[in-house]
C-alpha cells in the first residue's frame, strides 16, 4: 500500500512517514501542492493525505485539480484551520475525511485503514426498486426504464435510498452514509440535492417523500404493483 503524504512541516512529515512506515505502508512524502499533483500523475498511490496549509498551491486547488483530472484515489484532508468551511469545502471538492490538527497518530491510522477499505470494497450487486435501478460504477442510473445521468452526490444518495427501499432515512444518516459528514454542516446541503434528484426521478412510480422533522424516504411504490 503506497500513501502520498503531501505536507510541508518537516518535522510532522517526519514523525507520520515514520509511523506509516512501521505500519507497513510505503510512504512517499513531498512538501508542495505541485509535487503532490506531479506524483498523482508518475505513479500510483493507494491513498493520498493532503495537508491544505500547503506553501505554493492551496490543499484545497490540489485536491480540485486532482478530481479534475480524474483521479479518484480516496483523499485524508489535514487541516489546521478550525473553520467549519473549510472541511464542507474539502467534502464537496471530493475529498473523503479529514482530520483537524492536532490528531492523534492512532486516530489517523483508523481514518486511513477506513478510506482503504471503503475503496476496497466492489459493489458486485446492483441495487433497484420498483423502477429504479442503479448499476455499480455507472454515474446515470435507470428511471423507469430511461437512462438518467446523475451527479456523484445524486448518485450517492440514490444508492442510499435504493439499498434501504421504503425506510425512513433520518438526516445524519444521510450526511454521514451519502455525503461523508460525521457533523452536521448546518446548510440544506441534503434538501437542495434531495430537490434535484427529484426532478430526475419524476418519470418513475417511486417518491421521495419528506418525513417532516426527520428525513426522507423512498416510497418505491412497489405496493401499487
Ligand atoms: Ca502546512
């Protein structure tokens, strides 16, 4: 397992390629957004963690331009800024988790073997309902028999109704299953995608109906035949 460690406080670089290292990861540790982009291009990585105080380019433009360009390698965001926005800005520029400095080494380590195996882990089975239905690595699913092409947090949220059909789905399930938030972003990030994904599911028997004061539910519809 090769880990990209892109950080530029020696000393913390140090101390965690050390510990990577004697935990039989293969680390390689560069100080500088470019490099980091330049090595994600020469070589393959297995997980990237990505400082965002970063001396040249800024973390957050490193991992944009690295979703970018098409690289879905699972990203650790370190961030020393305690600002709230920076992390929602980190998630919805793809990153996978984060962690605030100052971290224990044993919670980094926990984070890392979770993004490994969650990317580890093939989705063989397809999931539907009712007339829905959502093939593994396809970003469109299906919609009453038509192909509908889904953005990656429509999709995600999709796959979340459709492997729990009909149950009610309270809102931090939602952010932490489909989006990736363990804290409450304190936006409608879940309403305004819930709203989109609506719109493309119209065609179908299926509704995602408002369970006020909860979440939400995929009615699949699957009772009126
Ligand atoms: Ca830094």
């Amino acid at each position: 397992m090769t880990v990209l460690l892109v950080e530029d406080t020696r000393r913390l670089a140090a101390t965690l390629s050390r510990g990577l290292a004697e935990e039989g990861y293969e680390v390689d540790a560069v100080e500088s957004g470019e490099e980091g982009l330049a090595r994600l291009e020469s070589r393959l990585v297995e997980a990237v963690i990505l400082d965002l105080g970063l001396p040249d380019l800024d973390g957050l433009e490193v991992l944009a331009r690295a979703r970018a360009a098409g690289h879905r390698v699972p990203v650790l965001v370190l961030t020393a800024r305690d600002g709230l926005d920076d992390r929602v800005r980190a998630l919805d520029l793809g990153a996978d988790d984060y962690l605030v400095k100052p971290f224990a080494f044993a919670e980094l380590l926990a984070r890392l073997r979770a993004l490994l195996r969650r990317a580890a882990a093939p989705r063989w089975t397809p999931l539907a309902a009712g007339d829905l239905a959502l093939d593994p690595g396809e970003a469109a699913g299906r919609v009453a028999g038509e192909v509908v092409p889904l953005s990656p947090r429509e999709r995600a949220l999709l796959e979340l109704f459709l492997s729990r059909p009909d149950e009610v789905l309270d809102r931090p399930t939602i952010l932490r299953e489909a989006f990736g938030y363990d804290f409450d972003p304190g936006t409608n990030v879940i309403d305004v995608h819930v709203a989109h994904l609506r719109r493309k599911l119209a065609a179908s028997r299926a509704r995602i109906e408002t369970v006020r004061g909860v979440g939400y539910r995929l009615a699949t519809g699957r009772t009126h035949g």
